[in-house]
C-alpha cells in the first residue's frame, strides 16, 4: 500500500514515501508525537520533526502534494521554495494549466480554459471562458481575451490589447491535413492597445498596429497602420479611430482630428501614419 505521506527532507530536498504521522517510520523508527496544527495559511497540511533518516522532514500529504503539483503552472512547491504557498493569479478549477509556463500577478483563467507549455502571460490579464493558448504564446500586461478565442503558436500580443469573442488567428498560411508544418509557424504580432472585434479573422505574419481598431467579423490579410479603424472581408481602412475608441472626424485646416471624447488631437505625420499630439503612445493613459 502507498504511503498516504511524503517526506520533504529539508536538508537534501528529496521527497521520499513517508510513514503516517504518529506511526513507525522505516526500519522500525518511531516518529516523533503528532504535531500540532499551525495557525498559518498553510495549516492543512502536516509538520513533523523527526529521526526518520536522522533529518529534519515534514511530512506532506500525499494528494494534497500531487494536486498542488498538477493544478498550477509555477508550481508552488519546489525544493528551494519549501512548502506549498498560493500562486498570485487565480485559476478556475475547471481550468487546465499544463507547467512549466509564467503567469504575472493579477491574471485571471476562467471556466474550462487551457493553458499550455512554455507560455508567458503578463499581470492583470483576463482570459474569458474557453480560451487556448499554444505553446509559447506570448501575452503582455493587461490583454483581455474574451470567450471562446484560440491563440496559437507564433502569436505576441502587447499590453492592453482587447481581443473580442471567437476572434480568430492562423499561424500557417496553407495548412494541409497531411502535411506537417510545424516549423514553418509564422509570426503574428498585435501590437499595444489594439482592438480586435468580435468573430474578426486575423491572418498569420500580419502586424496589428498600436490601437487599431478591428471592426466585427473583419478578415485582416495584410499589416494594420496605428489608430487604423479597419472592417469588411478582405478588411479596409475606413477611417482612424481614438486612443479612447472614438472615431476621429475629418481633419480641420490644419489636419487637426479631435477625439469627441477627450479632445486630444491626433494629425498624420506623414501620409498613413496618425500620431497623438497630445500623449506619447509609449505612455499609459493618465488615471481617471
């Protein structure tokens, strides 16, 4: 019969098949008197001082051991680490996150999403119920994901971004059921602040520039300018839109565009390229 324990060794940091507290440990010891339960966030599991290979061990129960193990993706226990401690992100129990993977403080993974190997997700993400990410994903601070989006391998998105509900990304341009192409994945980068609408397609190797603004169900199959306001199948510029996510009326004399909503001005540096006069791009917007 297995060992209901595992004994952490504090010295060597080996976990070995522990005897039940109170009980006869290997070759006949006799471990120490049942300690008493700790007043600490960690009191359910068991501590023990003992003889037990003439170390100091505690003694962890073994399921509580092998769940904490399984059900995050730093795990929270780890020899140089000591005893379990709870991660600073929250995971929903019917959530998977395959280790090893970094996830930043703050972040939230809802009902029945999957997180796999070798992914980073920055703090204060949320990802919404039913949301994928592949293998070596990269997310920044703050990136909302909404229900049902799938992110795959090749895939960068920056802070803020805001990816709509059953989005939709690609990372290879002529897949083939028999043909394997792994290793040609292409790269799709959405950039800082970007919006993508609902149902909207986004075609692998492009570039969604800084706060644009993908319309609902656009398929985008080439490279989106900053503050670009894109719809339609295939997607077209339609006009510019805000930091804020107001669209920008025609520019005045000066080719001034004023934000309905806060005023700041926005003018094209040169043809195509729209730029904030009134706030650095590289800035977070002033808090309310």
């Amino acid at each position: 019969m297995r060992a209901p324990f595992l004994a952490y060794n504090a010295r060597s940091h080996a976990l070995t098949p522990g005897p039940s507290p109170g009980g006869r440990g290997e070759k006949g010891r006799r471990r120490s008197p049942k300690p008493q339960a700790e007043d600490d966030a960690h009191a359910h599991l068991s501590h023990s001082s003992s003889s037990f290979g003439n170390e100091e061990v505690a003694l962890i129960p073994r399921c509580a051991f092998v769940y904490l193990s399984f059900r995050f993706a730093d795990p929270p226990w780890s020899p140089s680490r000591g005893l379990p401690v709870e991660p600073a992100y929250f995971v929903h129990e019917s959530a998977y996150v395959d280790p090893p993977c970094e996830i930043g403080e703050g972040t939230k993974i809802w009902h029945f999403s999957h997180i796999m190997p070798n992914c980073t997700l920055g703090k204060r993400c949320i990802l919404g119920q039913n949301v994928v990410v592949s293998p070596n994903v990269v997310l920044g601070n703050n990136v909302k994901i909404q229900n049902n989006v799938s992110l795959y391998t090749g895939l960068v998105v920056e802070d803020d971004a805001f990816l709509g509900p059953s989005c939709v990304f690609t990372n290879i341009g002529n897949p083939r059921s028999e043909i394997v192409r792994r290793h040609l994945y292409e790269k799709t980068l959405v950039r800082r602040g970007a919006t993508i609408g609902a149902n909207a397609t986004i075609v692998c190797g492009t570039t969604i520039g800084r706060f644009a603004f993908i319309g609902a169900g656009a398929v985008v199959t080439k490279d989106v300018p900053d503050y670009a306001l894109v719809i339609g199948v295939p997607a077209r510029q339609a006009g510019w839109m805000s930091r804020h996510g107001y669209r920008l009326p025609a520019p005045d004399a000066e080719g001034i565009m004023k934000c309905p909503q806060t005023g700041w001005r926005y003018r094209e540096a040169e043809k195509g390229k729209l730029a904030c006069l009134d706030h650095s791009e590289d800035m977070p917007l002033p808090a309310v």
